[in-house]
C-alpha cells in the first residue's frame, strides 16, 4: 500500500476508536519507527486531528467529516447526524431521497481475524512475495466469511474487520461469527501446506469476536466514504483478538451467551480490557458441539481456575 492508502486507513481507524497505540498501528499496517513519525507529522500537525499522548498513543482530535455544515449553507439546521456528502445546489433545496440514511442501531457480532508476528514475517520475505503471502491469507479468509455471509467492513493491513449481522441480519449471527473462525482455521491450515511447501513458512491467526449494540452508519467523505459500527463492540473485539493465542479463538461472554451448547469452550480467567472499566470473562472456542439446538446434549465449559462443568 502506499503511503496514502496506509494514511486514511489509520485515520479511519483512529475515528472509529478514538485512541490508537503506535504499537498497534505498527502490528496492523507492518511499518516501522520512521514510518509512524511520518505519520504523526501528517495526522497531528499537518491534519491537526490528533494530539500524541506519552509518545505511546494517537488521540482523535477532529470531527467526524460531514457532520458539520459551514452556517453559510443551506438547510443546515435540517441536516441529519450523517450529511450528504455532495452539496446542494444554491437555492434549490435537496431532495430527501438524496440524503444519507441515518445511522442505525442494530445488534452485532463484531470479530477482529489478524496475523500474528506478521512485521517478522515481513523482515523474512522480499516485498513482493509477502504480498503474495498476505493476498493469499485474504483469499482463504474471505471464502469462508462469504460462505456465512459475514461482511468485510475493513481490510487493515494484514488484519481484517467483519460484521455478522450487518448489512443482512440472522437470528444465529453469533453462531456464524464462530463457525467462520472455526473455517478460518481449518482452511489455514491447507494454506500453510501450500506455503510450507512453496516457501518454507507458516502462517499464524488469531481471532477475536464480541457481541453488542452498535450504531453503524456512513462515514468519512471525500470519495472514502464506508459504513462502521461505531461503539464500544468493535473495540471490545478489538482487545480480546489480542488476548487470544495463535490459531485460536476467543469470544466475549456476551457471546458465548448466544451460542452456548452449540460450541465446546474453554473459560478462560477474567481478563481487564484496555479502556473497559470491568474485567470481562472471556471464553476460547475449542470446536463445533454438534448440536442441533443449545439444549440437545449436555455440553461442558472447561475453566482454567478449577475443573467444573457447567451443563448447559
């Protein structure tokens, strides 16, 4: 990607979160200590919408684009949160099919699939075969979300973003977020045969999912515009991707509220968030249970503090 590219992703990013760390946008987008000064020159005092934090963190400073309308203009005291973003001709007032929807909220299953130690993967390859690499991992990935019409809302470097329950709801929309990461896995590992033959390397996911209200709308302008789920879901998301191991799943107890008895899962201790005030239990999804309901079978919740069975 180009400088550009890696540019508007971070601030799209950065929007939808409000606070992001160095280390993190290094992790996602595999660039390095002279890459995130320039970025920072840009975003801080070229763009003056962030302010530094500790020399550790990204802090959103600006406005959303397009929610706030110069008073000159017309119909401004009629505009909704989330404006048109091509601008009316003087005098003649838009027509109301023409405007943005306003953002909806819905429920949703947000999940977070990201390479692990993809920056020394990067240092092991020349550029254009771990393109390759990353191209390949998104291949394999997007055939199985597709499969249970899961929506890529963002390609992140070489993490991607996906939500289950939007644009088009289901009734099991939790059960299809962990059954694509559970089909993630399995089609990396005939992925990695392929790229332990070819180049002599494996490649490591890990997969984060949470649960939860969110609003989701347009934003963005300029011609980067895309719909993202605004709240505190896709960053929960977010923090437990990072706490899970390498070629696993983990998933919120808001989650595994919704699918328990169909999945095997391991409870793992409560884990303290990053930015969420109580720690939140968290469980690892181990496999499918087979069930054809939540109540056919008495499945167990393995814990890691003490050997319990919770049936379900």
């Amino acid at each position: 990607m180009t400088f550009d590219d890696i540019l508007a992703q971070v601030i799209t990013l950065l929007k939808r979160q409000g606070r992001v760390s160095y280390r993190a946008l290094k992790r996602r987008f595999d660039i390095d200590d002279d890459y995130i000064e320039d970025l920072k020159e840009e975003i801080i005092h070229a763009q003056r919408l962030a302010t530094d934090e500790d020399g550790r963190i990204l802090v959103w400073t600006g406005h959303v684009e397009g929610t706030t309308e110069k008073a000159s203009q017309p119909d401004q005291t009629t505009q909704p949160p989330l404006a048109q973003h091509h601008q009316p001709l003087q005098g003649v007032p838009p027509p109301s099919e023409a405007r943005t929807p306003e953002a909806e909220r819905r429920q949703l299953t947000v999940m977070f699939c990201d390479l692990v130690d993809s920056t020394k993967l990067s240092s092991q390859l020349d550029p254009e075969e771990y393109r390759e690499v990353v191209r390949a991992y998104q291949t394999t990935c997007t055939e199985v979300i597709r499969r249970y019409d899961g929506h890529i809302a963002q390609l992140l470097g070489d993490g991607l973003l996906i939500y289950f329950g939007y644009p088009q709801a289901h009734e099991d929309d939790a059960q299809r977020a962990i059954r694509t990461g559970l089909g993630i896995l399995a089609a990396m590992g005939d992925l990695n045969q392929e790229l332990q033959q070819a180049k002599g390397i494996q490649l490591a996911i890990r997969v984060g999912i949470h649960t939860g209200l969110v609003v989701v709308g347009e934003m963005g302008g300029a011609g980067r515009s895309e719909n993202l789920a605004l709240g505190e879901v896709p960053n929960i998301a977010s923090r437990i991707e990072g706490l899970a191991a390498p070629n696993t799943i983990a998933v919120s107890e808001a989650t595994y509220r919704l699918v328990q008895g169909y999945f095997v899962c391991h409870a793992l201790r409560a884990q303290a968030l990053r930015g969420v005030a109580e720690p939140l239990n968290v469980y690892r999804v181990l496999t499918a249970s087979g069930a054809q309901n939540r109540y056919a079978g008495n499945v167990g919740v393995r814990s890691t503090t003490r050997t319990r069975h919770c049936f379900l």
